[in-house]
C-alpha cells in the first residue's frame, strides 16, 4: 500500500473517531470533510494519472485515423496550404510552360506525405503519453479544457518533430513531393531577374502536420471533459466526474 493512500485511511479513520466524539451540531462540518477524504480515496494520484494518459490516447487514436485515412489532410480544416514566403514563387512559376497547376500540384503531394506520414508516427505519440507523469496530473485534470493537450505538446513537441522529420522526408518521397519542388525552384531561379530561393518544404509540411494532429487531440479531450457520453470507459467516467464536481 503507497504512502498516500495509507494517509487517506488514517485521515477518514480520525475523523470518524472524532464524529463519535463531538456534539451533533458539528456534524455537518465534518460530513464536507468526509466527503472530500471519500474524494482522495476514490481518485488516487495514479488512477488521475491513467484516466488523463488514457483521454490522450482516445484522443490521438482518433486524430490519426482521421487524418490517416484517404485524403484526411487535404478535406479537413487542417489542410497544409503552400507556404506563405513561398506563394510568390508558385504565382511566377505558373507563367512557366509545364507549371500551370503548380499549386495544386504541390497541394496534394504535401497533404499526401503528412497522411503518409501520420500512419507512421502513431508509437511515437503513444511513447510520448506514457512517459507522462503524474506530478502535475491534478493540475492537468482541473485546468482548461485544452490543459493535457498543451502539456503533451510543451513537453514532447520538440522531440516529436525532431523523430517526426525523417518519417515526413520520407513521406514526401514516396509521393516525389520533393523532386518536384525542386524542379519548381529550379524553374523559379531560371527565371531573369528574380532572386534565388530556397524555402524549405520539409519544416512547413511537418509543423502543419503535428499542427493538424494536436489541434483533434485537442478535440477530443474537450468532448471527454465537456460530454460525459464521450467517457467510454469506467476509468474515464470516474477520474473525470472528479472535474465535473469543481
């Protein structure tokens, strides 16, 4: 038995010793209190830890499915679009004979690689999610309705893109997404006068698709904390009816 629930027993056991001995008019007082003691016991450290690993889990199962599947990036709000400081290359280049449809072009084979890539990256969210600890896990569960995304995404987001980047390159290959914004940048700086450049597409494609797989986890863990149907599990309706009590 840990230490904290070795604690709470002691806890409820004093105040029932002490129930038997003061007058009634007290006992009010000291049904809050047992309440709140009931409230420790029921919703230990390690089980809030779970239900929020287990909320994040749900969450980004169902981010990656979605936008995993057939086209889920580019039919989704989060549809990667060319890059900004990009856009002025892609409007010279259509002038060019054979880049016309530039643009849509590059469009599909970005969405293409991320959906590729999403597919891909599922152990590397789940590692990130049972790694966290449970040290801030009363915070997370009583915070905004956002908060365990945005811990997740604080705490692993620089590793996760750091692991994410080879997976995207390689997405992009298999569609030939970088060749062929090779040969638009090559058709770009051949042409007279402009100057030379090189955006980077690697780095645009997978922000937006970490972006993009954040923003449904995110979602989801506002319908599990807003909507109690959405609690499918046991685990789920009982760390969570702890939020709702606030």
């Amino acid at each position: 038995m840990n230490i904290s629930k070795i604690q709470s027993l002691l806890f409820v056991s004093c105040l029932l010793f002490t129930l038997m001995i003061v007058p009634t008019s007290g006992h009010a007082q000291f049904k809050d209190l047992l309440k709140k003691a009931q409230g420790v016991i029921s919703s230990p450290d390690d089980e809030i830890g779970s239900g929020l690993k287990q909320a994040l889990e749900f969450g980004v199962n169902e981010a990656v499915d979605k936008l995993s599947a057939d086209k889920g990036y580019l039919e989704s709000p989060y549809k990667i679009l060319i890059p900004q400081e990009a856009q002025t290359i892609i409007d010279k280049v259509k002038m060019v004979p054979g880049f016309q449809d530039v643009d849509k072009q590059l469009i599909d084979k970005m969405n293409k690689a991320a959906e590729l890539a999403a597919k891909k990256a599922t152990p590397i969210f789940v590692d990130a999610i049972t790694s966290l600890t449970i040290k801030d896990a009363m915070n997370i569960l009583l915070g905004e309705k956002d908060a365990a995304t945005r811990y997740l995404e604080t705490q692993t987001r620089t590793n996760l893109y750091n692991a994410f980047l080879p997976v995207i390159q390689s997405a992009l290959d298999e569609v030939n997404a970088r060749t062929y914004w090779r040969s638009v940048i090559t058709a770009y700086n051949n042409i007279p006068f402009v100057r030379k450049a090189n955006p980077a597409l690697d780095d645009h494609v997978n922000q937006k698709a970490l972006d993009g797989l954040f923003s449904l986890i995110q979602v989801k863990e506002a319908k599990i904390r807003g909507d109690q149907s959405q609690r499918t599990t046991d685990l789920l309706r009982k760390v969570f009816s702890k939020q709702d009590r606030q």
